[in-house]
C-alpha cells in the first residue's frame, strides 16, 4: 500500500471516528468501569485513592468547599488527615476536575479527546516534567469525553497561577519561554513519536480535526461580519479572508517543521511561577506535535500588554532560541522569526474562536491585550507577506 493510500484510509478512519464520538458524548449514560462524575469523589474514595499505599493513613474529614463549573465541573476538598497521613505529606487539599453533565460540552471533550490527552500527559509524562507542571493524584479517562482527574492544589505548594487578564511581570514571560523550551527541547524530533508518545498526534491527524476545523471556517466568517471584525484593517480584513481560505497550505509547510510535545493551549492563565521564579503550565488537554515557535506565539500575545510585547517581544524571542540551544537544538535566528510570524495566524484563530463563542469566561482584559498584540504583529510581521509566500511556494523563502 503506498503512504498516499495509507494517509487516505487515515483521514476516513478519523472521520469514522467523529462520528462515534460524538454519539458517546450525547449518550445520556454510559457503562464505565471507573468514577468519572464529580458525585463518584466521596471520603471514601479519596481515601483509596490517596492513601492505598501509607500504612496507617486514615482521611478523618473530607470537606468540599467550592464548586464551579466550565467546560469541566471543578470542585475543592479539604482533607484533614491523621498523624501517619500528615507524616506521609498526603495533601491537606484536592482540586477535583469531572466530566461536565452538558453533552455540548462533552462533544468538545470527546471529538477533540481532551481529557484523554490531559490523563495521557498526568500518568506518562508528568513524571518526566516535575519541574513544570502539578501532580495528579488519580488521573482516568473514558469514551464520549467522559473523565476524572484529582489534582494537587497549586497554592499549597506556593505556586502562583495566573489569571488570563492579570498583568504578566517580564521575568514572568521569560520563565515561561525558559519552561518552554525544556518541553521542545526535550521532546524535539524524538523517535518516541513513532513509540510510546504516538497519541502526541500533528495537527492535521488530530482527532476532531475535521470537525474543529469547520468551526474555524465558521468563527473566522462570523468575525468577518462582526463588530469587531468590521473594524478591522483593510489588510487585516484581506488577510483573515486568504487564511481562511488558505489555511490547509499553511498546515502543510507547518507539517514540514521539526516537531516537539507542544502544551497547545499555553496562554497567560494556563501558567504559574513558583517561589524561585520558575514557571509551569497547568491544563494539558490541546496538546499535539508541532513546531515549537508555536507555543512562544501563543503565549506571548496573550500575555504581554502591547508596549511590553512591542519593547520585548525580539528579546525574548532570542531568549527562547538560547534556551534551546542550550538542549542541543539550534534554530537558525533569521528563518525563525519569520516562522514566528506565521504562526500568528493560529494565535489569530485562538482569539476569533474565544471571541466568537462568547469569551469562554475569558476577561476582557486579556481579550482586548490579545487583539492589540495580534493586530499588531500581523502588520509588523508582514503576515500578508508571509502567508502569500506559503501559498505560492509551498514554504517560506
């Protein structure tokens, strides 16, 4: 069979796929053998799950004191252990993430398989990245989107989490590039993509891609037609229309890239910096293979306030390329940062699609910070340019 044939019979499996995930994510009830509702965490079950292994250990009281929900039911414990459970450091705090009870948003969880990349990540590769991310105490995934993650709280070990409308200090940004390229770096064109780290899927064989990717279409016209987009620049305006129609071209020189374990959806509020400064990243559902400029982009246009970005943004870009060389992966600069402006377009759709559904309880703040850096660096970027460049040549001269 040719690698064309193969490709072909992949795309229409994943495509076959869609559709059964989507009847899982409808479907009412499911025969799961495992907890997966926020109603499964009990005393009892945080006893198993916390303390099987601690001789002695006894969960005295478990409290729950906050709930609220999202695409995800988020619910917080306080756990009050005895002598042999405090002596163990079992946590005196559990942060519960649970499946949503709305099938809406389980469709999202289930054709793009979020919680299962997120449970993937917390039982293989957190292990390997202790420095950058939190623990997961228990971490189990099922069909339709279905899940249940216990997580250790962030605050009780000192580390800070950003808010995506907070104000990101530049040591901060900095900590995050440096966090960042000890992911790429680590993982950067490694053979356990064809191994044990194949569910780390590129883009385009993502699944849910086809289906994610008629959103854009959607979002991309609905902005066109806003408000917001009606005010855009001509250029901007011209820009948005060529991508829209455009982007399979740039998805495949992007494809041509060397790849790395991305965290995918990276912004200001998926970060934390511990005491000594350092940073990590919390919420690993959107991770995917791809270049690691990518994760730089997104981060930076939602962090930085737009005369920060404008001061800094080459610093930092050059920050980034001295870290990973540092890991023996050198990026010629150049090249690079005309790579760094394409891939704006994929922070571009990020934000049409946040604002397009409503904001995703995103603040304002951190929306408006976004539009300003992007408008910005799609000008600055000539990304006009570059995107034209792509599509008549297949690459980037």
């Amino acid at each position: 069979m040719t690698e064309a044939n193969q490709h072909a019979l992949h795309k229409n499996a994943l495509a076959m796929l869609e559709t059964a995930d989507m009847a899982l994510a409808h479907a009412p009830n499911l025969a799961a053998d495992g907890p997966w509702h926020d109603t499964d965490v009990t005393p009892a079950f945080l006893q198993e799950s916390l303390a099987h292994n601690v001789p002695g250990a006894v969960l005295e009281h478990g409290t729950l004191v906050d709930s609220h929900d999202g695409m995800t039911q988020r619910r917080l414990w306080k756990l009050d252990w005895n002598r042999a459970g405090r002596d163990a450091g079992l946590p005196a705090a559990i942060f519960v993430k649970a499946t949503p009870e709305e099938p809406y948003l389980r469709e999202t969880l289930s054709l793009l398989h979020m919680a299962e990349n997120e449970v993937r990540f917390y039982n293989q590769l957190q292990a390997e990245l202790t420095e950058i991310s939190p623990r997961a105490w228990f971490a189990q995934f099922y069909p339709g989107g279905r899940f249940l993650l216990l997580m250790e709280v962030l605050e009780e070990r000192g580390l800070k989490p950003f808010w995506q409308a907070d104000d990101c200090p530049l040591e901060h940004a900095q900590a995050v590039l440096t966090a960042l390229a000890q992911i790429h770096g680590q993982y950067w064109e490694t053979p356990r993509f064809a191994s044990d780290l194949a569910w780390v899927r590129p883009r385009t064989l993502r699944f849910g891609f086809e289906w994610h990717q008629r959103s854009f279409h959607t979002a991309r016209q609905q902005y066109l037609q806003s408000e917001a987009g009606q005010s855009l620049p001509a250029d901007i305006r011209e820009l948005v229309a060529l991508w829209d129609k455009n982007d399979r071209a740039v998805y495949s020189y992007w494809e041509t890239l060397p790849a790395t374990v991305l965290h995918g959806d990276n912004h200001l509020g998926n970060t934390y910096s511990a005491p000594n400064g350092s940073a990590g990243f919390f919420d690993w559902q959107v991770m995917y293979r791809g270049h690691g400029l990518r994760d730089v982009v997104y981060f930076l246009m939602t962090a930085l306030d737009p005369e920060a970005r404008e001061q800094h943004e080459r610093a930092l870009f050059d920050h980034y390329l001295a870290e990973l060389a540092g890991r023996g992966v050198t990026l010629e600069p150049e090249p690079a940062w005309r790579d760094y402006g394409l891939f704006s377009l994929d922070s571009l759709d990020a934000h049409i699609k946040t604002v397009t559904r409503g904001g995703y309880g995103h603040g304002a703040k951190g929306l408006d910070r976004a539009r300003e850096n992007l408008l910005a660096v799609l000008l600055e970027h000539d990304v006009l340019g570059l995107l034209k460049d792509v599509i008549n040549k297949g690459k980037l001269s």
